[in-house]
C-alpha cells in the first residue's frame, strides 16, 4: 500500500537545509540561494521502451534487461544531465511512479534505493514525489531543479562562428551497458565553467549527429564535424562486431547512438584548447572526462562532416527520436 | 513525431518575462522572484486509473470517460490545488507525457490544448516537458513550481488544538463529473492567506476523512468532525441515489470521496469566523467558494465524529489509496 511504502521511504531522506518544507507536505518549499535563478527539467522514463526487467516476458533484445535499482539511478542520471548542460548545481527533485499492482512495493523499494544513492552521489535532495499503482508496467517521472547565477548559465542557442565543438567523452556502444550506469558531468560542467569561457552547450542524450543539429539550429548556425577526431567508445566497436542494430560502423554508432551522457561544448579556440590539452584529473579529481575537439561551428547553417582528407558531406542529424501518428 | 509535435506546440507558449531560458534548451530557467522561496509539487495521472477515454475498450463504470482535453486541464488543475494548500502563487509546470504510438498525436493535441488553457486561467508557464512514445496506454506527469514568502507558506505540520476546522466548499460525488473540471483555490488561497491567520492547510484530495486525518497526524493533533456541519455537494446525494460504488448514503460520500479539490484549514476562532461570516465574493470576485466550519482540532490524537445530539465517535480515515503488493 501507498502508506506503508512511504512510511518506508520517508526516514530514508535526510534532513535538509535546502529544504525548508521537507516532503510529506501538499509541496516542497526550497530555501532559494541568494540572487541565483532556479533551473527545472524533466525525463519520463517508461518499461520496454527505455528498459526492461528480466521477468519482462518477451524476448527481444532491446532495451537491455535492467534491475529497478539501475533504473532509479539512472531516472535520475539523465535529469541530473540536463542540469550539467546547462553549468547548473543540481539542488532537488521530485519523482512520480506509476507502479505494477503485482509486485510494486518489491519494485519501488529497489527503485528508491537507487534514487536515493544516485541523489547523494551529486549531493541532491529528494524534495517530493507521487505514488501510484495501475495495471501498467512501471513508468517513472523525475524532475530536478538546479540553481545557476543568470551569468553562468550555458544555453544552447549561443554558439557563435568559430567555437570549437567539445565533447567530454567517447561515444557510441552505450546500449551495451552504460547507458545503465550513467555518469551525469554535473561536477565536470561546474569547473569547466569556472575556468573556461563556453558560448554554449548540451547534453549527448540521442546522439551526437542530432543533439549537435540541435544545437546548431537553437544558435542559427552551422557545424563542421571532423569525423576522424570524434572519439569512439570501446563499446561502439565491440557493437559493430555483434552486427545487431542494423550493422552499423563504429564511427556509425558514435554519431548516431543515444544515452552516453557526454557534453556536446561550444568554446572558443583559446579556451577549447587550454581545456582539452589540460589534465583533467586536475580540473575534477578522479573524473572519467576525456575532451577532445571533434569540429567547429561555422556560420552557413548546414551539418556537414570532414574526412581526413578534407572532403566534406552533409552530415544527417540521426539519433533517437519517439515515433508516434 | 516528436520533432513534428514540438514545432506545433512550442509557439503556442507565449515569451514569457518569468522565463529567463524558455522551453527547448536542456532545461528551463525561472527569475526567481526576489526573496521568495520556491515551492515545487509533483502528480501524475494514467489511463484508466485517473481517466479512460471514450474509446477504451473495457466497460467498466469507473473512472468515467474523459477527453484528452479534460485530461489535460485535470492534470494541471490538481498540481494547482497543491500549490493553493501552500498558499504558493503558481510560476511554472513541467509536464512529461508517455504518448500512445497510435493516435498519439491527436492525443497530445487535445492534451496540450487543455494544459495550456488552465495554465492561462492561473497565469502560470509551461516551462518545459518531456514526450516520449510507447505502447502502453497515456500517462502525464506534471511538476509545478510556485513562489511563496517563508512567513506566508501553510504547512500541514502546524495545527493548534482549538484552531477551527473550515472547509471551502460542498464535498462528494465528484465522480458526476467535478473530477474533470477542478478549480484548484489558487486564487481563494493567496485572499485568505493575505487577509486571514491560518494555522495549517491541506487539499482534499482523497477525500476529508483521510485528508483530516494527514493534516491531524502531520501536526500531532487530534480533531472532531462535526458530520451535520459537514457541507454535502449536491452530486453526493446524486451518486447516493444511483447507488453505485457500494451504496455510501450522502454523508459518507462527503467524507470519503476524493477529488474534490477544496482546502481544509486550521483557523484560530476569531479569524474562522471572521472568514466563514464574510462575503467570499468581496475577497475573491466569482469566486465558487463556499467556506464552512466543520470541526476543530483537538490535543487528542484521535479524529472523532460528532452527531447533532453530541455523540461522538471514531471517524474511520477512509478515501483513496492506491493498492499494490
């Protein structure tokens, strides 16, 4: 029952400063830091679409099986990456579920402990939250607000001709298991954007082909990708290998392949290249970080890509998108 | 699709002073008005459960058939009537919606339109949101995000034995239709919070009985209902008399059915008094209001019911739960 699961959950969140009316109210009430501006996203995660539990009783092979401790850390992975591309401190979020009627409470209980690990990680507060069962499979809504000083704030339509694209890490291949165990850069945006100028910024979270297209279109711009110097993941190639998801190249996969999480930069050449040739352990101790400059935004509003040997081609802005009539 | 859907729906959210990133970045940025706290709240709805369409295919009598329209109003009024049982003034909403595949954009639409109009009544912004597609059937989650000085914020913690228990309007039967057109008390919330002292607030949204019972459990308090001053909605009397939902007589329909959407106050005496004597229309113009007094809050932690003859005894907390194992 509702009660008896909250009855369960509520002891488990520490009391907050951040929190001047902690859950179990109508709402949350969150102390405002001074003179920052809050910032709010959302991601709705929903079974066999964005995961599937081993029970789960067909046998096709995407999404990859999940536990409901994955699936809570990661609800709130991509939220708190959302936060990230945009340099803002994650401060709390509230979770709604609708849950199983058979076998919620053991769902939910798995769920929240992941939730409540993957908050403490990023020093984040569960402010608030919904509760429902129904005959549906488990779907879960998380929102997280951050705080950002309004001249902190990195937005997508901002790029200017001449930044150099940035991305935080290699790509592609996340389908077989990171997209699981999700490192949002809240930590790595924070210091980046204390010690470099970024024009503007997003999160990797449908690919780096449609997610830069979309960073292009919000600043009228354009991007010149040097397909050589995007990083591809380990996972990418080892993908291409298993010749499933409809056989593509490695380089196919970082372009194109959703949920690795990274940063997509737009820096300024000085900048883009300070930052990329630092140390970035001496930025974020033990971060995973790995910049590399993979292109440059341009003025004429097209995509294109760049081969070694300087051709160039219309890049298409593939990725993951919902299909629905 | 999705990118298709989002080029309708985006124009249609007006530029907005309050947002100082709008919709379409990664996340959404608010100014936060000086001093305030921010207030956040979280509910979501699911077919079936909350609503079911004309068009579904079971025939069950409950929950009654709903447009998307409806839904989407719906959705957004209950987050609303949250914010009012804080005394909050509404800012924002974030909504994530899991759309059908098929039909899922006519859904979402009618969805939106209904979102957007009730978002105008209460001069709050859509701020931003998440569309995904599946094949389940339709679930929309809804965080809104209010504003309230620390000293004007209610709370459900702060009851005071001998405060007066007021309720805003006739309860019961909402099922007739009500639960589809919710007047969240946004607008009575703020007038009654500027003009009056109120110790601790709740919506009743499960129903007064066990709403009475959260506000009473939150404070550390006791109360007695008294059940003839309990005000009965007409469709109360009318949902008694189809005797459907396992026969309830008028009385247990006010206290036990959900979805009314009226506040519970705690009010010392003077100011209860001075609230429920005094014309609503002269505090808020049109208002629909019709504050009653129906009981008092006791230092005994037990809710009681009083019959006109003085009797007391145990009220039962009953209303809407959700059930799961």
């Amino acid at each position: 029952m509702e009660n008896q699961f909250l009855r369960w959950l509520l002891p488990q969140i520490k009391r907050e400063h951040r929190l001047e009316v902690p859950p179990g109210d109508d709402a949350a009430v969150l102390r405002a830091p001074g003179g920052k501006r809050t910032v709010v996203t959302t991601d709705l995660l929903t079974e066999f679409i964005d995961f599937r539990f081993s029970s789960s009783k067909d046998d096709q092979e995407f999404p990859p099986t999940a536990t409901a401790y994955q699936v809570g850390r990661k609800a709130i992975a991509v939220n708190l990456s959302d936060l990230a591309a945009m340099a803002a401190t994650p401060e709390a979020v509230v979770v709604s579920v609708a849950l199983p009627r058979q076998n919620g409470r053991t769902i939910a209980d798995e769920l929240f402990k992941g939730i409540i690990e993957e908050l403490e990680a990023f020093n984040t507060t569960l402010a608030g939250g919904d509760t429902n069962a129904w005959d549906g499979p488990l779907v879960i809504s998380v929102t997280a607000i951050g705080s950002v000083s309004p001249w902190d704030c990195w937005r997508r339509n901002t790029a200017e001709p001449g930044d150099l694209l940035v991305v935080t890490g290699p790509l592609g291949g996340s389908l077989l298991g990171r997209h699981l165990n999700v490192t949002p850069r809240c930590h790595e945006a924070l210091a980046i954007a204390s010690k470099f100028q970024v024009h503007a910024a997003i999160d990797i979270s449908d690919g780096l082909a449609i997610d830069c297209s979309r960073l292009m279109s919000a600043s009228q711009t354009g991007a010149i990708i040097d397909i050589e110097s995007v990083p591809i993941h380990t996972d990418a190639v080892s993908l291409s290998e298993l010749k499933c998801n409809s056989s593509l190249t490695p380089i196919q996969h970082a372009l194109q392949d959703g949920e690795d999480f990274e940063l997509l930069l737009a820096i300024p050449p000085d900048d883009a290249h300070a930052f990329v040739g630092g140390d970035p352990q001496k930025l974020v101790p033990q971060t995973t970080m790995q910049p590399r400059i993979v292109g440059a935004v341009t003025e004429k509003i097209e995509l294109l890509g760049r081969t070694a040997d300087g051709q160039t081609q219309p890049l298409e802005p593939k990725g993951f998108e919902h299909a629905f009539t």
